[in-house]
C-alpha cells in the first residue's frame, strides 16, 4: 500500500529554497507517528533538505544521479521505490513536489495536513483531482502550542 504524507499551505506551497516553510510541532509528531516503523520514499532534494535518514524507518531515496547515501537505499525510479517492499506494508512518499506528481498515479492514499495560511514559495504540491478521493479522516486545531494559524490533519483514500 502506497501513501502520500504532505504538509500543504493554503495556496498550494510545499517549500522553498529546498526547506520547509513553518514549524508546527503537532504536525512534526504526527509525521512521525504516522510514519515509524515503516519505509519512507523521497527525492533527493528532500533528502538534502533533511540532511540524515530518518530514524527507524528503512529510508529510499529516487535519484538518477547520487550513487551511495550513507543509511540510505537508492533508486532510480518510484517503480524501483516501490517494488522494494511487499503490497502489504504501509509505504510512505514523503515528498518532495517531483516525486509527489509521480506517486499521485499510483497512491492509495494521502495523509494531507493542511495549513490554513499563505506562503511564499518557490515549490507546490501538484494538482490532484480530490473528486477520485474519498475524506475518511478529519482533525482540525485553531493553532498550534506555538503556531499561530489553524491547520487540519485529513486522510483521504482512492475511491
Ligand atoms: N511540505 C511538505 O510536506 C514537504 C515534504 C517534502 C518536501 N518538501 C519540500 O519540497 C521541496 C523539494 O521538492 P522538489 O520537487 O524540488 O524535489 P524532490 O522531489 O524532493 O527531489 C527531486 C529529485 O528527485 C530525483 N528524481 C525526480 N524525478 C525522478 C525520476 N523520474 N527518476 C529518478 N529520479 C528522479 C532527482 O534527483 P537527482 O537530481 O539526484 O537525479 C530530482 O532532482 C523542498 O522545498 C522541501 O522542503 C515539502
């Protein structure tokens, strides 16, 4: 099963100059609630953007350049990702806007937190068609313990 984790601004913005652009605590442990014990899936910028692999969970990282990441296992396509695990584990694509416009072909579902302000930035999550997606899962907070906007955690799967 393959499912797509993003944090998502108001106006599409995902990131910029290759980095996140808010902190909200709640959505950093959710993120790793939702993804420990499992493989995570990223474009290489995503993994320079985190500098390290992610702590216990089996890190992919889909390049067509970089030969070896220290803790990481390397592929040369979401295919390549994707086929490394059997069909019944719980695969996450965590980004970033490349390799979500390639995983939202083949995802079953999206775990979207959705940021309930503008950003300026230089990087979007790609359009998708929420219409083949059905809501399963809302939580939504009026802000965070140290961020000041409301923001929602959905979950939505393929219809
Ligand atoms: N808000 C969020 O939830 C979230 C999550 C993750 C990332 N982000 C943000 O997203 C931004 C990074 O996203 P991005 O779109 O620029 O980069 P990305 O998707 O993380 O990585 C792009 C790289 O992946 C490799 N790649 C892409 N398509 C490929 C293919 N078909 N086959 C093989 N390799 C392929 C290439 O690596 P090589 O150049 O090495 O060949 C490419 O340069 C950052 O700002 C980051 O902070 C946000």
């Amino acid at each position: 099963m393959v499912s797509i984790i993003v944090a998502v601004a108001q106006n599409g913005i995902i990131g910029d100059k290759n980095a996140l652009l808010w902190h909200i605590s709640e959505d950093m442990r959710f993120f790793k609630r939702t993804t420990s014990g499992h493989p995570v899936i990223m474009g290489r910028k995503t993994y320079d953007s985190l500098g390290r692999p992610l702590p216990n969970r089996t890190n992919v990282v889909i390049s067509r350049t970089a030969n070896h990441i220290e803790g990481c296992t390397i592929a040369r396509s979401l295919e390549e990702a994707v086929a490394m695990f059997p069909a019944e584990e719980e695969i996450f694509i965590i980004g970033g806007a490349q390799i979500y416009a390639l995983a939202l072909d083949i995802a079953d579902r999206i775990y979207i937190t959705r940021v309930e302000h503008d950003y300026e930035g230089d990087t979007s999550f790609p359009r998708w068609d929420e219409s083949k997606w059905e809501l399963k899962q809302r939580e939504a907070f009026p802000c965070g313990e140290k961020y000041p906007y409301p923001f929602a955690f959905e979950c939505y799967d393929r219809k």
